[in-house]
C-alpha cells in the first residue's frame, strides 16, 4: 500500500485503490474471489495523470494532506483545462454526499452555499440529501453554464467509454472498499438498484430480517457483487440472473472496467473522504467546505 505522504503518492493511492476495488468484489467478506491490486494499471494512463503540466503542479505542492492541514481557503486550480460537462457516477453506499462537494464547485461561483441540508427535508424520503439540497439550490437557477452535463443525474446511473468519448463527458465518483460497500447496502433494506422485482423478493427472503439476515448471503446472492465494475461498463449495480451458475461477480467486467475508470477526470475513495475532497480541490480550485 503506498504511503499518503506527497501529493502524487495520493494519486496513485487512490488510482490503485479503486482499482482494487473492482478486482475482488467479495474480498473480507469470508466468499470465493481471486483477488488482483491491478493497481500498475493506473498508474501512467489514467487522465487523472494525463497532464504533463498538471503532474508537474502537483509535485510542487503541499507535502502533507489533509482538510486541515491547508492553509487558506482558497485553492488555486492546478489543471489548465477546468472540469466542465461534468458527469456524476454515483455509487449506491459510497456517499451521496460527494453533491456538496460538486454543488460547491459548479453551483457556488455567485454567492456562498449553505450544504448543510437535512437528508429528511424532503417529505416521504429519510435518505435524501440530494434530493434535498437540489431542491434549495436548483441547478437551473445556481450552477454555471457548462459545468454540469445536460442529462447531470443524482441517481445509480452506469457510463462507459463510448458514452464518454462521444459526449466529451468528464466523470467523477467516489469508489468504495467492495466488502464495507456490500455490508452498507445490506443494512439499507438490501438495496439492490437494477434487480428484478421477483429476484428481490427473493434477495429479501433469503437474506433478509426474515431469512439469514445475513451480510454474507446478501453478497454472495447471485447479481449482487461486483456493482461497480458493472456500473462502469453499463450495467445497473445489480445484476438480474436467468442462470445462477453464470454469475461471477462481475469479473467478466474487469478489464473494460479499469478501461473506463483511467477515463475519469477525477476518482476518490470513500474510505479516505477528507482526503479525497482535499485532492479534488487540489485539482480543480475552489473552496474546501467544512461539510464537503
């Protein structure tokens, strides 16, 4: 594991990180899965590191990392081309809160925004910070022209390459650890975004309060691993199965699957959040928020 001590490092970090992250979607959760870092993948191709004059940016910068840890409020930005046409590859339980982040970027160059929105403020939804924070600050009225792409979505929706490449998308999200991830949605109702209804009732009976109300039977239930390697090739988070014996947890996805993530502009992991904001900032310019 690299070390988080220069700011190229957490490039590569997080890079290797997320790719990891797709390579074994049932690592610690005590399931079958070969396991692969993948991580020298990443490490010269991605677009993150494309920009010789961006990676020349970054080496000059602060040698240590963390929110509070910069010294004024104002980050200038690093890469000559802005983040525009921006495109949010949400992954269910990996924080949906990263919308602070991009309202504070897109949304925010005309007067200060107040992120610290209720997830409840939205009647009939108790999870629903996006939601809520759309409906104070709607993109129409706030967001500059030209950051947010034309179909921008909140939602668990998938990308791919060509997607991309033909819309000149820059996409953005915020990766995971597979097993902290499995364990998150099952907690929430086993959410399964993509799995046929019939499939789902199943999920619940099996795995469910009234079945094994088991973490490790929700992730081993065939179309449930492997989310984000289908979500970066086009395919929903879970997988709908016809042959039970067919399902490999997304490995079949893998390799367009890292092809797709050295497409993003910009990739953070979850379990680094403070860090992850810093580099977007880092990156990108603006203003690092206490609640981002």
């Amino acid at each position: 594991m690299v070390t988080l001590v220069w700011f190229p490092s957490m490039l590569i970090f997080i890079l290797g990180n997320a790719a990891a992250a797709l390579a074994d979607p049932w690592a610690d959760l005590g399931c079958h899965g070969h396991g692969s870092t993948a991580s020298h993948l990443l490490q010269r191709s991605s677009r993150m590191l494309r920009s010789a004059s961006a990676r020349d940016a970054i080496l000059q910068g602060n040698e240590i990392w963390g929110c509070g840890s910069l010294q004024i409020p104002e980050v200038p930005p690093l890469v000559a081309a802005p983040l525009r046409n921006i495109t949010w590859l949400h992954f269910p339980k990996a924080g949906t809160s990263f919308l602070a982040t991009i309202w504070n970027y897109a949304c925010s160059r005309r007067m200060a925004l107040d992120l610290a929105v209720s997830p409840r403020a939205v009647p009939g939804c108790e999870q629903c910070y996006d939601v809520a924070l759309m409906d104070r600050y709607p993109p129409d009225s706030y967001c500059e022209e030209g950051f947010l792409s034309q179909n921008f979505s909140t939602q668990h929706r998938p990308i791919t390459v060509s997607a991309v490449q033909s819309r000149d998308l820059q996409v953005i999200g915020m990766f995971r650890r597979p097993s902290q991830r499995l364990i998150s949605a099952f907690h929430d109702s086993c959410h399964a975004s993509g799995l046929a209804e019939d499939q789902y009732k199943l999920l619940m009976q099996e795995c469910g309060p009234n079945g094994k109300n088991s973490a490790g039977c929700y992730a081993r239930f065939p179309g449930i691993a492997g989310c984000m390697s289908r979500m970066l090739t086009g395919g929903f988070c879970a997988e709908t199965q016809f042959a039970e014996s067919s399902f490999d947890g997304g490995k079949a996805h893998l390799e367009d699957a890292l092809t797709m993530v050295k497409e993003m502009a910009f990739v953070g992991l979850t379990e680094y959040w403070d860090l992850s904001i810093c580099l977007f900032q880092r990156m990108f310019g603006g203003t690092v928020m206490q609640h981002s």
